[in-house]
C-alpha cells in the first residue's frame, strides 16, 4: 500500500488504488486522511485510557446533568411561552403580577437552555476529546477525490476517539437538550402565524382600530392629561399655528370606565399626531383624501410605516414628520410622505372635522392598515 501525498495538498503524486481504499479500515482510512492532508500528529492521549473508572462516570454524570438542565429549562421555556398569561393587566387589577413576570420567565428560561446547551458542550470537549498536538503544512489549492473520501473516516474516527458512541447517557440527555430547544425556537417562530389575523373581513384587528365608530357613537380626540380619568377634548382654538398634539379616541361611554380609558391610551394602532400647519401653507393632498383634514388641522398615524416605531417629532419649520428610530421623515404639506429614510409608505390620515358642539372628531377608521410598510393598503 502506498500512502504518498495528493497532488496540491502535500506536493506528493502517491495515492492508493480504489481497490486498497476498499480494502483499509476504519482507522487506516482515518489515518491515510492525516497523510493526505499533510497533519503530523505529535502526541494522542485519551482523557480515560481505562474505560468503565469512576472518574470517567462522574464526568460523564456531568456533562449529561447540563444537558438534562438545558432539556428541562427548554420545557419550562415552551410551557411558560404558550401558558404563561400575556395580555395585558393594569396594575391594580389581580394578575397583573404574573403578567408582569411572563417577559422575565420566558427571557430566563430561553437563556438559561442556551446556557446550560453550551456547558455541556464544552464540559464534553475538555473531559473526554483526546489531549492532541498535531502540525499541518499549509497549502494551496483544492483536495482531490482521495482525500474527499477520507475525510468522513477522519471525522467517524474522531467521534470514536472522543467516545462518544459508548456514551447512552450523554447522547440521549443531548437529544433531550437539542430537541426541546429546536422544538421551543420552533414554536416561537409559528406562533404568531397560529392565529389568522385576517379573521373578520373588514372587522379582522388589522384593519380597524380604536378610532372606528361603534353604534354611531361619536369618536372624540382628546390628550392625555396624566390623570386616567381626565377627559380633555380638543377645540381648534387648543392650538397654536405650527404646533402638534398626540390624541387618543374618546366616546362618552367610556367615562369612568378606567380599562377602555387605558386600552385607549396603550393600544399599538391609537396614537395620533393632531397638527395645525401655519396659514396660508401649500398642502397637496393623497388623491381620495382631499377632504381628511379641517382647515389647517391634519391627523396622522404616529405609528412609522417602516417598522411601527413612533414618529414623536415634528419640525414646524419644514413641516417634517421625523421618526427617531431609523430616521424616516414624512412631509406633513403632502400627505405625510416619506421623503427620507427606509420607510416607503406615507402615514395613514385619519378624517376628522368639528361637530356641533366645536370638539374634533373622527369621521372614521383610518381607510388603510396602520403600520409598517408590508401590509397592503386596502382597496
């Protein structure tokens, strides 16, 4: 037999035939891949040369004990992901402590079977991987067929040496381990898939929001106060040119009802910047919207078409509308189109006017998706 190097990994033309590849072992083939890589090992010492010793068991006990703890903390994670009480409870009303730990229970959970996944790993490598020096010349160039081949003895021998075949315990803590986190990361990333947010037609909770009129009851905007229980209605004369308010949808029959106040105020789709341009300013308005605003008052979404995140800022010098998370600006003189920034849809107006009693109030729902930019605008 021979074992010469390949040609452009070690500078060598000697190869075996295919029939002595047949022919060679497990550990001659593991070996013939060192060669063929050029890989001289110096020194190869097993951790256990004495099988079956209690040192051996105990390190095996170990590692398999942090993957058990990295099974368990993937269970209580799925558990906890799927049962764990989520929606929203104020804080003076019973539950609210569960909720409050839900982000916390499943933050642990998840980072603590990472964590335990990755002390397992490593513990193994250091207990039980072979104490090995090995020198390699470095060289250019693509390995042939042979050394292909081999390299897949190469790496079934190094799975003997490590021993890891003989080790139940170890393999089947692992699979634990593995599987419930693959299982837990899985479910994390269906789970918002699971219900159908389309679910209603018109009605579906991505298309209508707080502001949609229930019953002909009229939609007041109000601002927010800081005193929950605070109605403070809008009138135009509220306003100064050139200035802007965040209001929230108001109907008389949530006074003094402190949970449709609050879920008012908290909910994502809610929030709405009230702007009074100065007089006499240039508009051009969205085609079908020419009749969304009163006078110089426009009401837009303050949820950033780009990815939701609150457009808070508004510049009266240039009318511009700015987005402080990833620096999207809308013009509030066109429609409050994004003229800067990765947000490629303008802000859904709102349609307001001024009732009998001179509040502002809402003459609808938004007629489009409130949101980032993938939802489709509605026919």
């Amino acid at each position: 037999m021979t074992t010469g190097r390949p040609h452009g990994s070690g500078g060598g033309t000697g190869h075996p035939a295919e029939h002595e590849l047949e022919d060679m072992s497990q550990e001659q083939l593991a070996r013939l891949a060192s060669e063929l890589d050029d890989v001289e090992v110096v020194h190869n010492t097993r951790k256990f040369p004495v099988p079956g010793t209690r040192a051996e068991k105990r390190a095996e006990r170990t590692v398999a004990t942090w993957f058990i703890l990295s099974a368990l903390s993937g269970l209580a994670f799925i558990v906890a992901f799927i049962a764990w009480p989520h929606e929203y409870v104020s804080p003076f009303e019973p539950g609210h402590t569960l909720y409050s730990l839900y982000t916390p229970v499943i933050g642990f959970t998840f980072g603590f079977a990472v964590l335990a996944l990755g002390i397992a790993v490593i513990s193994y490598v250091k207990k039980f991987f072979p104490d090995e020096v090995s020198v390699q010349q470095r060289h250019d160039g693509p390995s042939d067929e042979v050394a292909r081949k081999t390299v897949v003895a190469q790496l079934v021998q190094a799975g003997k040496d490590t021993t890891i075949g003989r080790r139940s315990m170890i393999k089947r803590s692992a699979g634990a381990a593995a599987g419930l986190f693959g299982i837990g990361l899985g479910i994390a990333a269906i789970a918002p898939l699971v219900r159908n947010p389309w679910k209603g037609g018109d009605q579906a909770a991505l298309w209508v929001t707080p502001w949609r009129p229930v019953n002909g009851e009229t939609v007041y905007l109000r601002t927010d106060t800081g005193v929950l229980g605070e109605i403070a209605r809008i009138r135009p004369e509220d306003m100064a040119p050139g200035s802007m308010q965040t209001v929230f949808p108001f109907r008389e029959s949530e006074r003094g009802d402190k949970e449709a106040l609050l879920h008012a105020q908290r909910a994502s789709d809610t929030p709405v910047m009230l702007i009074r341009l100065r007089p006499g300013t240039q508009v051009v308005k969205r085609p079908g919207q020419e009749d969304f605003n009163y006078g110089d008052y426009y009401a837009f979404s303050k949820i950033c078409t780009h990815l939701g995140c609150p457009t808070s800022l508004y510049q009266a010098q240039d009318n511009r509308i700015l987005c402080p998370c990833h620096q999207s600006q809308f013009l509030a003189t066109e429609y409050a189109k994004p003229i800067f920034g990765p947000a490629t849809r303008p802000l859904p107006q709102l349609p307001i006017t001024v009732n009998d009693e001179g509040y502002f109030v809402a003459r609808s729902d938004f007629i489009e998706a409130v949101g980032p930019a993938f939802w489709e605008r509605r026919p």
